[in-house]
C-alpha cells in the first residue's frame, strides 16, 4: 500500500516538501521542496546478488494538487525560471608578442680616422618576448531547470545537468525558492493541507546511468559470466524488486521509455 512518503532510492535522490500552515490571516502559502541528487551505491541487501553504483542523467519533479480538494494555485507565483546553483567558469587564454630590435656595429671615418658607431640597420637582433594574458570568468548553472504541464495540467520541472554528464547537488535553494503559492479555496483559514499536496520525482530508465557493477561472489560464477551483460540484468531485477515493494508499478527495464517513479512525498507544515 502507498504511504504519504516513499523514498524507494533516497541514496539517489532525497526529496522534501513543507509549506506553512494556513490561518485565519494567512490564506496563502508558498510549497518548498529540497531536492538533493548523489550517486547511489546499491546492492548492500544479502538477496542481491551484485553492488553497483547508479547517478541519473535526468530527472522531473511533479506537483499534483488534486482538484477534489480546496486547494488553488497562484499562477503567478509559479516557478518558471528558478534560481538554480551557480559554478564559475574561467577560461584563460595568452599570446606570446615578439619585439625586436636590430642593432650592429659599423665602421665609420671621421676626422679622427676609422671608429665604431652603433648601426640599427645592421645585422645582428635581439629578440624580446613580452606576455599577454586574458582571463573571463562567467557563472553558469549547475543544474538547468525547465518548467512545463503535464497532460494533467499539472506543474512539473524537468531536471538537466549543464556541465557534467549527471546529476549533482541540488537544483535550488529550497527555502528560499517556493515553488508556488497555494490559495485556501475556502477562505475560512481552518484549511490543512495535510497530505493533498504530492510530489513526485521520476525519471526514464534511459535517464539511469548503471555501472561499476561487481558479482559479490565470483566463485561460484563462471569467469565468461563476469563479463556479460548478466550483471545489467541482476542490477535492473533489484531496481525492479524495490520499486514493487513499495507498491508501484515496475517498470519494464529493458524499455528505454519506462517511466520510474524514485520519490513520493507529501507537503507537511512546517518551516525550514
């Protein structure tokens, strides 16, 4: 059975949601949800028969209200272009300039017989090297976030990495980025929330970035199966295994396209 909080890989992704209480003077409240991506290390449970790591490449966060409660979203208050967090990048780039003098030594007669002077047209050059250097240093965002609908109409924020081939870190700061505002339809400010607010995080199997896998007990397997595609298979059966336990449909993982739910969470009240 589905509960209001299931973090089928938590090693992978967590997920919080929290919105402030609503009062009789506070008949709107803003929807917050920190969101941290690592890399999971997986495969610790006696049953399975491999450890291997996973990172995701992409991800989608989506808020549902449900429109059987009383519950209205602020569209303007929609988060459409979040603050994600930012790097520095710099890119140093140098020239080498050549200055050259020629200088020589020539003979000329003067009143007092034959003597040196110096001769900038004669042969013989000196070459100096001077050093240009520019540095442009330029903030870019970690993680890119897009916001789109679903067929439902309802909000969702597609998760890319900008720099790196997987997702790291969080894509905002959760407190002081709300996702939107939510209206109390009633206006009596007695609303509660409660658990009619979901988030859920999810992604496509393709968006599941699978490796380092190992057999935790090579003995018993012959060497040709070390290096088959056998480990995929016993890696993808466990992620199947755990979504299942926790009442969701498995995704069929030879399908690119399958549809993986990693999170489910409910709002609760409270601050940060």
């Amino acid at each position: 059975m589905l509960n209001n909080r299931i973090q089928i890989f938590s090693e992978l992704v967590s997920l919080e949601a929290w919105h402030m209480p609503f009062t009789t003077r506070r008949n709107s409240v803003g929807l917050h949800a920190d969101i941290t991506f690592s890399t999971a290390r997986l495969g610790q449970d006696v049953d399975c028969p491999v450890r291997f790591k996973m990172r995701l490449r992409k991800a989608t966060l989506t808020v549902v209200v449900p429109e059987t409660e009383a519950l209205l979203v602020d569209r303007s208050t929609v988060a459409r272009f979040d603050a994600s967090t930012a790097g520095v990048r710099k890119v140093r780039a140098s020239r080498k300039l050549k200055a050259q003098t020629s200088g020589g030594i020539a003979i000329t007669a003067g009143p007092a017989g034959l003597a040196p002077s110096a001769n900038l047209s004669a042969s013989g050059a000196a070459a100096t090297e001077l050093s240009e250097e520019t540095t442009l240093t330029s903030k870019f965002d970690a993680i890119l976030v897009r916001h789109s609908l679903d067929v439902n109409g309802s909000d969702r924020w597609h998760f890319s990495p900008a720099s790196e081939a997987t997702l790291v870190g969080k894509p905002w700061a959760a407190a002081d980025t709300p996702l939107m505002k939510l209206k109390d339809g009633e206006g009596n400010g007695n609303r509660r929330v409660g658990g009619t607010v979901r988030l859920e995080l999810s992604c496509l199997r393709e968006d599941l970035d699978i490796f380092d896998i190992e057999l935790k007990d090579k003995s018993k397997i012959p060497l040709a199966n070390l290096r088959s595609s056998k480990r995929l298979i016993a890696a993808e059966a466990y992620i199947r295994t755990r979504i299942l336990s926790e009442g969701l449909p498995g995704p069929l993982m030879s399908e690119s396209f399958a549809l993986i739910t990693l999170a489910r969470v409910n709002s609760i009240e409270g601050g940060w």
